[in-house]
C-alpha cells in the first residue's frame, strides 16, 4: 500500500464526497530540475505517487514535504501550495483526481 487515509499530509481531514456523480482523472505531472509549480490548490480529493526524481512540497502554511520516488501521499486539498523541484533530474508525479463533471482539477493563486 502507497497511501491510505482520511486526511491530506499536513493532518488536515479530506472533505465529503460530494453528491454529484463521480469523475475520475488520472494525470501525468513532470516537473523540470530547479524549478517550482505556480502555486495553486485542488479544490477535490487528490492522491498522488511519485515515479521518478524528489520533490518539496510546500504549503502556504510553511510546512513541507519531501517526497522520493516510490513514495504515494494523499494531496492536500483547498489548500494553496506548490511543488519545488530542487534536484538535477525531472520529478514525475502520477496523480488521480476524484471530483464531480465540471470542478476543476486545480486553481492557480
């Protein structure tokens, strides 16, 4: 098992489903070495696993997380933050999103 739980990584709890029908998507993110995602949050449930490279990822709180590849976390949701990438090789990210028709998969600040 990667991940497996009822809160994002900062301890925050994962909202309700909600009750409009479900949409799954799954989606390859790549982050190029020594840079960083605009920051952004996911207004839906989000998990992610990390395939290749290492990756920071920062809340607007301050607080951090390292994450390696092999390493499956539970995203942090309506939440701003922003994934850095500090190391020399790209950072591959698989994510599955779990919304509903029309919610967006992330909104940029």
């Amino acid at each position: 098992m990667l991940a497996k739980g009822g809160a994002s990584w900062d301890g925050a709890a994962l909202p309700a489903y909600p009750t409009a029908a479900p949409e799954v998507t799954i989606a390859r993110v790549t982050i190029p070495p020594h840079s960083a995602l605009h920051v952004h949050r996911h207004p839906i449930i989000n998990a992610a696993y990390m395939v290749s490279g290492a990756i920071t990822v920062v809340a607007e709180s301050g607080k951090e997380l390292k994450v390696r590849a092999g390493d499956g976390f539970l995203e942090l949701v309506d939440t701003w933050h922003h994934g850095r990438n500090d190391g020399d090789e790209p950072a591959v990210i698989v994510v599955v999103y779990v919304g509903s028709p029309g919610v967006p998969l992330t909104v940029e600040k």
